[in-house]
C-alpha cells in the first residue's frame, strides 16, 4: 500500500476527554489531517522537543534517544499502520549495523521518537479517509478551534456585547501582565522545575506577542 507522509500540525487540550490532548498530523501536500487523542505525557514529551525546551532531567523518550545511540540504534521512520475501534496502531522501524527492525509502540510513543530523530511518519490512505478531516483552507488551525457550520451566528448587538464581556475575562492569559524578560524567566524556571504544562502556557503567551 501506498503511504502518506504526515507532519505535525497541532496539539492542543481535547475538549472531549478531560485531561487528554488531541494531536494532529496535517498530510504532507494535501488538506487532509489526523487528529488522535494522546495521554498529558506523551503531548507534553512531543511538546518538550517541538518547543526545543531543555528539562533539567531526561524525559523517558529521552532516555530512550540516549540509549538508542548509545548503541547504533536509528529510527527510519514510524508507521501508523491500522486504525481498530477507535484505537491507532504504530510500529517504529530501527536500523542497526544495517539491518531493520520493526517494533510495535502506542502512536503517541512512536511520534514523541520520530520528533527526537527527526524521522518521518507516514500513514496508509485508508486511515486518512476512515479518521481524517478536511481542512478546506491553508489556514493554519488546531482542531479545537474548529467550529461546524451550525455553530454559525450573526453579528452581536451592542448590548449583547456589553452582556458578553464578562465572559470573555476568563480567557485572558495570567502571564499577559509580565514583561518579555519576567517571561522568559518564569518559562526557565517552569523548565527547570518539570512544569512542562505551565512552561507550555508561557510559551503560547511568548508567541501569542510575536506575531
């Protein structure tokens, strides 16, 4: 079967499952995209190394790395091969002193490895029709942020914004009022301590006044 190369597009809190993330692989020139849902570690190891934060000790999928080179192991590539009852199976491929081995993994796993050798992840069409979305846009989204049609609605009244302001409070980030350096010294602290959710909370606020 023909395989589809994927990249990481997005990771984000699931609004779904409490205390879980959704984590998105985006098909590589195309509009289609895979989100699966991943346990707190896992998103925050993948999180770690995409954000290139250094914890003040290894992560498991460090040490994992650590002992793979150690002795001449490379990841070739991570394979999300199957798709049964919701559930997502992955098998990573390993090289060592020319010979391949495949060993299956959970796919949050897998991609928390494939970040940390920068290899590629593919997928089969299949999985893509059966589980993916279509993105109609070039846009940039995370999945969470994105609304059905019948989630639709006309401009507010004045008065209704008025009525809503109170609302929108809670959104405001608790980092807003710090300064870029108090910033970025709160986000190495936060990495220092293993606080990789709030160091992740920081690092949206660093980028949020980026761009």
């Amino acid at each position: 079967m023909k395989k589809i190369k994927l990249d990481i597009v997005g990771l984000s809190y699931s609004q779904t499952q409490s205390g879980a993330y959704a984590l998105v692989l985006g098909e590589v020139n195309g509009n289609r995209r895979l989100p699966i849902i991943i346990g707190s570690a896992e998103a925050q190891s993948i999180a770690v190394e995409i954000e290139k934060m250094t914890p003040s000790r290894p992560l498991t999928h460090d040490l994992f790395k650590s002992f793979a080179e150690t002795f001449e192991i490379n990841i070739n590539e991570v394979l999300i091969y199957n798709l049964v009852d919701g559930i997502f199976f992955a098998k990573i491929s390993c090289v060592r002193d020319g010979k391949t081995t495949e060993i299956d993994a959970r796919t949050s796993d897998a991609v928390a490895l494939a970040v940390r050798f920068d290899s590629p992840i593919f997928t089969y069409d299949f999985i893509m029709s059966s589980a993916g979305i279509v993105i109609e846009s070039n846009d940039f989204a995370f999945l969470e942020n994105i609304s059905s049609p019948a989630e639709a609605v006309t401009p507010p009244t004045p008065k209704e914004k008025q009525k809503e302001q109170p609302l929108s409070k809670p959104e405001i980030s608790p980092y807003a009022s710090l300064t870029d350096e108090q910033l970025e010294n709160t986000l190495q602290k936060a990495i220092e301590n293993e606080q990789y959710e709030t160091a992740a909370k920081i690092r949206d606020e660093i980028d949020r006044r980026k761009s």
